[in-house]
C-alpha cells in the first residue's frame, strides 16, 4: 500500500455523505425560501468535509493509541492499527487538516457576513472551533467524550441541529424555526449511524474500556434506542412536510425511509454484530439522500 492510498484510508472517505446531509438540508431548506448561493454552497461543503477528515484521523489515530483498535473489533482496519501511517504521521495529518478546517471556516464565513455583521462572525467562528473540538476530542485525549458515552450528544448537536439550521443562516442571514424539523430528523438519523457502528463494536469497546452509550445500556437497549432515533427522524421530516403549502410535492423525499424502514427489520433480526457493518452505509446514504431529494424538489420548484 502506497502512503496516499494509506491517508485516503485513514480519511475513510465512505463518512463523508453522512457529514454532508446536512448541509445539503440546510441549503435546501433556504433554497425553498427563496436564499442560494453556489460558491458559498461549495466553501460549506469543503469546510463540511474537511471537518470529517479530521474527525477520521483523529478517531484513527486516538482508538489506535488507546488500544481500542484491537484484534476484537468487527470493522474495517484502520490506518494505525495496521502499521499503514504512524502515530506521528496521523499527528501531523490532525494538525494539518484541522488548519485547513479553520481556514476554510474563516473564508466561508467572511463570504457569508464580509466584516459588517461582526456578531454573527464571531458566533460561527466560535461554532467552527466548537466544530473542529469536537472533531478530534471524540476519542483523542484521557478526557475523550467518545469514551463517556457522549459521542450521540455531540452528533445530533453538530451533524444535525448546527449543520442544517447554520447552513440555512448563513444563506438566509435568519432563522426559521421550522428549519429544526429536519435537522432533528438528520442529527437523529446521524445518531443512528453512530449508534450503529456502538452495536456493531460494543463487546471490543466493553473489553477495552470505551464507554459508549450501547455498552452502558446494553446491546438489547442500544437496538431500542436505534428504533427510537429512525422513528423520530421519519415523524420530525413528515411532520416538516405536513407544515408546508404544497406537502404533496415533498413526498419524494420520503423515499429513503423506505430502505430505512428495511434496515431496522435487518438489526431487530440481527444477533451477530458484524451482520451490522454493511447496514452503515445503508443507513448513511439513505440519509445522504434525504438531504439530496429535498434540494432537488426545492430546486425545481424554486
């Protein structure tokens, strides 16, 4: 393995649709009131994607020095623990993806608001630190919240509430409250991918001390509490549509809960965590799609 191919690795780039729901959702959202602008639709994807870059090498990088990527865990190898890139190498690559994370940050913000709204530029890049945190403190350091089982706090809050609602202001420079509709449904359906990949792993990260919310409660309780997400996604966004002039046009958008509804047939009847990974990226792209579909409708209604 050459060592680009090891870093496309460590950035695994499978978690990138999922990062980007939600700006496609939020983007969307202001595009049916009537806000767009490409070239800031394209700087809050490239800040959006290299935020998970980051998170992925620090996640690599923590898990492989805690030794929670160990001989136990049911997924892909990571860069780390196969010897493909150093500690120090990830190290490097953590730093410098988290400066490209806060340049495209500040360049996305100062073409949002320019230097007259100095209040809303510095609470978005206040926001955009918070972001890059969290993107490295999941599983980086003895007080990594990933291990305290606060890992699906901080995905619905950033992938779901922040990604949607934020994009949406930053294209419309307010807030419409029924915005929170679909970011509760995609922060909850992101939840549920992480929830998913805790149930696929919960007897390594028992044994090697990584306290997720599945291994507190326990697998039978973890696969309830992935029901409980999917529902509330499918009842925020319908609810969402129901509250529009036309529903009936917005519902193609419901056509990812479909597979959805498919996927949670396969992890009630599933009792071999590892029949789980493939279900990851079911989960993600369906969730993908759903941010997709309604740029599309509000696209072409517009």
């Amino acid at each position: 393995m050459t060592k680009l191919s090891s870093w496309v690795q460590a950035a695994r780039l499978r978690t990138l649709p999922l990062s980007l729901s939600g700006i496609l959702t939020g983007t969307a959202l202001a595009l049916g009131s009537g806000y767009s602008d490409m070239w800031l639709f394209l700087l809050m994807l490239a800040t959006t994607v290299c935020y998970q870059v980051t998170s992925n090498f620090a996640n690599d990088y923590g898990d492989g020095i805690k030794g929670t990527d160990n001989e136990f865990r049911i997924g892909p190898r990571r860069a780390l623990q196969s010897g493909a890139l150093s500690a120090q190498e990830l190290r490097r690559g953590i730093w410098l993806s988290s400066g490209i994370s806060a340049a495209l940050t500040l360049g996305t913000l100062l073409y949002a608001f320019g230097t007259e709204s100095l209040g809303y530029l510095l609470l978005f890049l206040l926001l955009g630190g918070a972001a890059i945190w969290a993107s490295i403190k999941y599983t980086v350091g003895s007080d990594a919240y990933g291990y305290r089982g606060l890992g699906d706090v901080f995905v619905f809050l950033f992938f779901g509430l922040l990604s949607v609602v934020g994009s949406y202001f930053l294209l419309a420079h307010s807030l419409n409250f029924q915005c929170f509709l679909p970011a509760i449904a995609i922060g909850a359906l992101s939840t549920g991918v992480l929830n998913l990949n805790n149930l696929r792993d919960h007897e390594s990260d028992s044994r090697s001390g990584k306290r997720t919310l599945v291994v507190q409660m326990g697998y039978v309780n973890g696969v309830r509490y992935h029901i409980a997400l999917c529902l509330l996604a499918f009842l925020t966004f319908l609810f969402y549509i129901l509250l529009q002039d036309q529903p009936l046009r917005f519902i193609p958008c419901l056509i990812p809960f479909i597979p959805i509804g498919n996927h949670l047939r396969k992890v009630i009847r599933t009792t071999n965590p590892a029949s789980l990974d493939p279900e990851l990226k079911k989960l993600a792209l369906s969730t993908f799609s759903i941010g997709l579909l309604l740029l599309a409708v509000n696209y072409y209604f517009s």
